[in-house]
C-alpha cells in the first residue's frame, strides 16, 4: 500500500554547556519513538510508512536549517517534532522553512518533572499555532499505551491525507441519476484534502471489456464457480454464465484503465447506460473492493457505486486510516425501531472480506450467493450479490458539505448478530437478493437522521473515530462525531477563536 516518508526530529537549548549534557539522551529518546512507530504502524499488506531520523538534535540556526533539508530530501510528508527538554522556540522556523511548512505537525512530549519537554513543547507549538498552524499535541510517558495510540492514530491520519493527497480519482461516467451528493465538488475537496478527479466516459470501459483476455475471463468464471457452485442461481435470462463473464471483462477492464490513468481509486456510474447495455457492475465493484480474486492477495482498490465521489473519497481515508482493509459502501436504508437496528442495503460494492471478515475468500463466500439481477432496474443483467455482513465492530463514516464547506460525519457502531429467522424477515422487507448489513449506530436515530449529509453510508472494520477526528482536523474539515464519542471530543482552538 502507498505510504509517505515521516520525519521525527527534536530542537534543544542553544548553549553548548546544556546541549552537550543531554543529546545523547534526546537521541534516544527519538530513535526510540521512531521503533516503536516502525514496529506498530504496519499494514495490512506488511508495508510501513519510512520513518525519517533527523541526523542529530537541533541545537542551532544551522543545525536546523541542515535537518530541515534533510528531510526535505528524503521527501517528509509529515513531521513528529519530539520535545524532551527546554528548547529555544524560533529555531522551528529555520527548520520547517527548510522541510516545507505545508505539512501536518505533531508536537509529542514527555510529562517528565525532571526535564521541562511540557515547556518547551507550549512554548514551540505556541509560536506555531499563533502562526495559523493547526498542530496536534500529545503528552504522556513513552510507555504509556494510551499515549502510543495516540500517536500511532495520528500518524495513520496525517498518512491518509498525505497519500491522497497526491492521488486522483477515476470517475467511469459522473455520478449516477442525478445525484448530486455524489458529484465531485472540485474547489472545496482540492482546497481541504489535495485530490482532485478525471472522468472518463463509461463507453471506454465496454471498448476495452472486447479486448480482454478470455482465458483470464475464464479463469475468474472457473474460481467463482468453484466457490459458489449451486450458489450460482443461473435462470437462463437475467443470470447465465455469458452474463456473468460479461461482469468479469468489467473487472478486467477496470483494472486496465485504472492502472493505464494512474488512478489509485475509482467510482462506476453503472445506472443506466452499464445496467441497460452491458451489464449490472455489482460483481465487478465487489472484487475491486476484496484483498483478493482468482490471482491471489491484492491490495484492495476502492470502488464507488452510482461513482459517487465523496462516497469514494471517504472509503479511500477510511481504507489508509485502516491500514488497507476493505472498506463498505452501503444504502441507508430501512431503520427498524423495535430493533434499533439499520439495515443497510444497495445493489451495489459490498466486499465480500464482510461475509465472514477473513482474507481468506472461501471463508467468506461460502455465505454468498449470486441472484439473478432485477429486470426492474438492470435490464442488461448479470449477477446481484447476497449476503448478511458478519457481526463485528465498525466506523460508519461520510463527507459531506454544508454550503460549501466540507464536513465529516463520524460514529462508532457495530453490525448485530441476529438469528436467521429475524434476518430472512429483515431482508425480505427491502431486497433479500442485495448484500446487507445489520447495523446498530451508537448514537440515537434522530441524531443520525439530523446530520447525515446523503443516502450512501461508508465503513471499515474496528474503532477510527479518533484516527479520523485527527485527520479531518489537519484537514481543516469539521469532524461531526456522533453519539458518547462526540461528547469526549477535545475541541481544537482553531475552531474556539474562529
């Protein structure tokens, strides 16, 4: 998975007398963190971010100046400014003037008695934020778990952003119907988050879909049979084996295009010119989104139903922040008060890693089934895919603009193990041929229903709420976190002044 370079480095007092007595100890101190950040800030696929060590503790104008280009050179996205002892504060200029201002900070201390690292962190960080940078501060002992997650989720958050960042998005159509939620609004999201998007025409996908390699085809009709056997319910009109190969060369042509254009993401409008022409896009959007296909493990490649932008820039944020699991796109669609429970559904880009949350895909479509598509809405046919997420902890996530100006709705939940009986009863009440999840938010429905900014919801496995709170923050995009999770949120004084 694509990483930037960290730097981690820390200023000191400037009389020699001082900085000759406790250097060797700063050192440490920074190598230090910078182990325990390469040994606990891993992907999933094994990858790290390059931690970058200042060459020595800045004591000087020169010595900062030196570091600065240091880091500069080895290509810095972000910068850990450790803070161990009293330093002299404007020596961060020369430094950050030499590495590149426009970066995230943190500002990372110990609470030592012995050592005044508080004071000199304040009196530094200080002088940044008076300056209009917005800085994240942690304090505690090295030791401390709490304090090490902290830290590691801030770096997850400055990775996310600093990777897409530099990434564009391939957008196979504009957004589907209509629905302008979906559209990529192109100032606000260049100004907050540095992405931007190239569209392609869905007529480039069905040229290139004749140019793929049937035996290739063949091998992922091979390997999805084998997984699913009679699962497979082939009627002879909207679902035979010709219609779900068709759905293949889609795969196989997206891959292609993706990697020709360079995009690292993508979204597929699908509705109406794939659904009535060529063929229903759930199958193709699900394996982009899966850690694997019938090649092996991959990395997976975020995907969008309905192209939806937002829905697949905030997967792509929730998938770096992850550290490069899969991600969910999912309908808001039937809320059931008795339950308390949201079933989510769509047509659409469920990964099916969610059936059973294993890397491994036998494990995880032995609860999958393909339906026949709707005639209804798909008359080009293809295969629905079905089935019920596995129970488990999750972050529900969403950007979303108010009058312009970006925000993110963030909040824990979880999807509820429910005996088959009540889900069979739950599906049937939507579409039980579509993937869904049965989803209990942490917060209260009517907070839910009073921020979210559209119909598509996004998540990933575990508990990012204060990965991403970070994220939007170094962002400058207001994180609105919902539930008990929002109540505990420490508000930044760039939004207190403002």
């Amino acid at each position: 998975m694509r990483t930037t370079p960290v730097g981690i480095v820390m200023l000191n007092d400037e009389r020699e007398n001082v900085y000759t007595k406790n250097n060797e100890l700063n050192m440490r101190v920074v190598r230090d963190w910078a182990k325990l950040i390469e040994e606990n800030v891993v992907n999933v696929d094994k990858s790290k971010p390059e931690i970058i060590i200042g060459s020595e503790i800045i004591t000087g104008v020169r010595s900062a100046q030196k570091v600065g280009e240091e880091l500069s050179r080895a290509n810095c996205k972000q910068i850990i400014m450790c803070y161990n002892v009293w330093n002299f504060p404007f020596l961060v200029w020369p430094f950050l003037n030499s590495v590149g201002k426009d970066i995230p900070i943190l500002s990372l201390s110990n609470n030592n008695g012995k050592y005044p690292g508080n004071v000199g962190l304040l009196a530094t960080d200080g002088a940044l934020r008076q300056a209009g940078f917005r800085t994240h501060r942690i304090i505690g002992d090295m030791d401390d778990k709490s304090t090490q997650k902290k830290v590691f989720n801030w770096i997850r958050a400055s990775q996310a952003l600093t990777t897409i960042k530099n990434e564009v998005y391939g957008c196979y159509g504009g957004h589907s119907m209509g629905m302008e939620t979906g559209y990529f609004h192109l100032v606000p999201t260049i100004k907050t988050l540095g992405v931007t998007v190239r569209q392609i025409d869905q007529l480039l996908l069905k040229e290139v879909m004749k140019q793929i390699d049937e035996k290739e085809v063949e091998r992922g009709f091979k390997w999805l049979s084998d997984l699913l056997k009679e699962r497979i319910k082939y009627d002879g009109k909207m679902l035979t084996p010709d219609s779900l190969k068709n759905q293949l060369r889609l795969y196989l042509a997206v891959k292609m295009v993706n990697e020709e254009k360079g995009f690292d993401f993508c979204g597929i409008k699908s509705q109406r010119e794939l659904t009535e022409y060529v063929c229903l896009a759930d199958v193709a959007e699900m394996i982009l989104n899966d850690p694997y296909d019938w090649n092996g493990p991959k990395e997976p490649t975020v995907c969008a139903t309905e192209a939806d932008a937002y829905a697949a820039i905030t997967m792509q944020l929730l998938k770096y922040i992850s550290g490069g699991l899969p991600t969910l796109f999912m309908d808001v669609r039937l809320y059931h008060p008795d339950l308390n429970i949201w079933d989510l559904c769509n047509s659409g880009n469920h990964a099916s890693f969610y059936a059973e949350r294993s890397f491994n895909p036998e494990d995880n479509f032995k609860h999958i089934t393909f339906y026949p598509a709707l005639e209804l809405y798909f008359k080009a046919g293809g295969a629905s895919v079905s089935f019920d997420a596995a129970p488990g902890e999750l972050t529900f996530a969403r950007l979303g603009l108010w009058d312009d100006e970006p925000y993110l709705v963030i909040v824990r939940g979880e999807v509820v193990d429910l005996p088959e009986k009540e889900r069979k009863r739950i599906n049937s009440e939507t579409d039980p041929t579509w993937p869904h999840v049965h989803a209990r938010f942490f917060c209260d429905y009517e907070e839910f229903i009073n921020v979210f900014p559209c119909n598509h919801v996004l998540a990933v496995e575990g508990d990012k709420v204060e990965a991403l709170t970070y994220l939007a923050e170094i962002a400058g995009i207001k994180p609105i976190i919902l539930g008990e999770d929002g109540k505990k949120r420490q508000t930044p004084v760039w939004e207190i002044v403002k």
